[in-house]
C-alpha cells in the first residue's frame, strides 16, 4: 500500500519538485495551494517511483476521501493501477477528484466502469496576462473606468511588492477582515495569514497597495511556467476601484519581471454567485473544468 502523511510547510521542496511537472494549468498542484488548503482539504502525499500520489477529500462530499490525479515518471495508466491496488487493499472504492479536463479523458479511459460528475464551482479562471495588467479593451472597460475612479481618488497611493518587514502590517489588515459564517471563508482568511507568515520559509511574489501608509489590499500568487496562479486577493470595500487597481498593478508587476508570464489563473468562484461575477467580469479567455471520478464495482 501507499504511506501517505500530511502536507505542511516541510514538504514544499517535494512538492516544488513535481509542480512543474504537472500536465495542466489546474491551481491544484501548486505547492503554495496545497499548503494553504492542506487542513481544510486534509491533503496527504505520498511518492512512490518518482510519482506524487495526493489523498484529499471529495469536492463533492468533504466527508468521503479521494486522489488526485497522479503526476510524475509514472504514466497515469501505471499510477492509477497503484491507486486501484492501494483502495482494494484498504477496502475502499477509488475515487478520483480534481481532475481538469485536460487530463479527464485519460482517466477515463483507464476506469472502464465509471461514473463522472463535473464539479460545478470548481472551473479556475484562465485570463490572458497582458488584459488583466492593462484593462484594456470594450470588455473590460468598467473595470479600467474603476481604477480611473481610484487613480483620481487616491493620487497619493501606493503599490509595492511585498517584502518581510510588510508582513505585520499586512497581517494586521487580514486580521482586520474578520470571517463570516461561512467556515471555508474562516479557514481562507486564517491560512492566508498562516501563508504570509510563512513567506519566509516559502517566499512567493506578493503586492500591497497603501493608502496613507496603511495596508488596504494584499495579492500573492505562484509563478509556474507560463502561468500566474493568484491564491490570495483581498482589498478594502470602502476604496471604489481599489481591487480593480490592485490586480492590474500586480500582474504589470510581475509580468514586467518574468516576461515568461502570459497567462493568469484566478481559480476557482466555489459556486459562491457574488465571486463569480466579480470573476466573470475580468472576462477569461477560457474556463479550466474539473471533473471527479468514481470506480463502480
């Protein structure tokens, strides 16, 4: 059987040994996502002939346990095969979650029996970099005319990238945005904490906008290949534009320092209808579905 334990911060260098080697754009394998979500998720790992095997939870009933799919020097028909053998040998049925589609295909052919479920909420927000940097163009001219609104509001502002010496004041700001009801809310807002004060251990690109020398919006991503995946976007209601302003100060950023990047990843709306509205109107390109897998008996 495969041994699997729990990702936390120490296992960002094999995670970070994989990452590249993942055949999609889906967020999902980003070891900064994997960490962030490891608690709420309950991400596991285990490697095994140079292939990465992760245990989480179904996306579709947090109470049941799945894989994603496998990446690594196995091909999928070979990993799947150790999957299938770990889940008769612990007497379970295999069930794969998180699988883009770009790789769905595969996995069905491996799984004769099967069902297949989209994963409704669950699609990443693929977007073309130089559009989100500069809101150019019909689509996106409410959000360009926004930021015009702050630029004229807030001459005075200031973005920069984030640097140790940020982290307490930006970890004042998250604290200040306190959580609702909802618990995936909770637990994004204390692991986005947790992220930033792990900056250290694991740095990742990060912008803040200041208003008056205090922090009123906060962005982090992960640069793979050509992708920018944005985990963490948060900005202060009370600044009309201020969002606007900060997603396309950062992408400017870090496409002016890594040419490389022509494409954002914004993830996931979680089916929550406000964020994805707010999602839709930065109008993407194209929308990465997910899919999960059950093997029928």
């Amino acid at each position: 059987m495969l041994t699997f334990k729990p990702i936390t911060i120490d296992a960002i260098e094999t995670l970070k040994s994989f990452a590249a080697r993942a055949l999609t754009h889906s967020c999902d394998y980003t070891p900064g996502n994997l960490v962030m979500w490891s608690e709420y998720m309950h991400y596991e790992y285990a490697v095994e002939n140079d292939t990465l095997f992760i245990r989480s939870l179904s996306e579709l009933d947090l109470a049941t346990p799945a894989f994603m799919p496998p990446i690594g020097s196995l091909p999928l028909k070979e990993s799947i095969a150790l999957l299938q053998e770990h889940c008769t040998q612990s007497g379970t049925s295999l069930r794969i979650t998180a699988a883009p589609e770009d790789v769905a295909t595969e996995i069905a052919a491996q799984l004769p029996t099967h069902s297949m479920k989209e994963l409704d909420g669950w699609a990443d927000y693929i977007h073309r970099a130089e559009d989100i940097a500069t809101l150019q163009g019909k689509a996106l001219n409410k959000r360009r005319n926004r930021k015009k609104k702050f630029l004229a509001d807030y001459p005075g502002y200031e973005y920069k990238r984030c640097t140790m010496e940020d982290i307490p004041a930006v970890v004042e700001f998250l604290l200040g945005k306190g959580c609702d009801e909802a618990i995936m809310r909770c637990y994004e807002v204390h692991q986005s904490i947790a992220t930033v004060r792990n900056l250290p251990i694991y740095p990742q690109p990060a912008g803040l906008i200041k208003v008056d020398d205090k922090v009123v919006a906060f962005t982090l991503g992960e640069v793979w290949g050509d992708m920018l995946y944005i985990h963490i976007e948060k900005a202060d209601r009370e600044y009309a534009g201020l969002g606007e302003t900060l997603t396309s100060e950062f992408a400017a950023d870090i496409i002016g320092e890594m040419p490389q990047v022509t494409l954002i990843n914004r993830e996931e709306d979680l089916g929550n209808e406000g964020l994805r509205q707010a999602k839709r109107a930065y109008n993407p390109i194209t929308m990465l579905n997910r899919y999960e897998f059950t093997q029928e008996k």
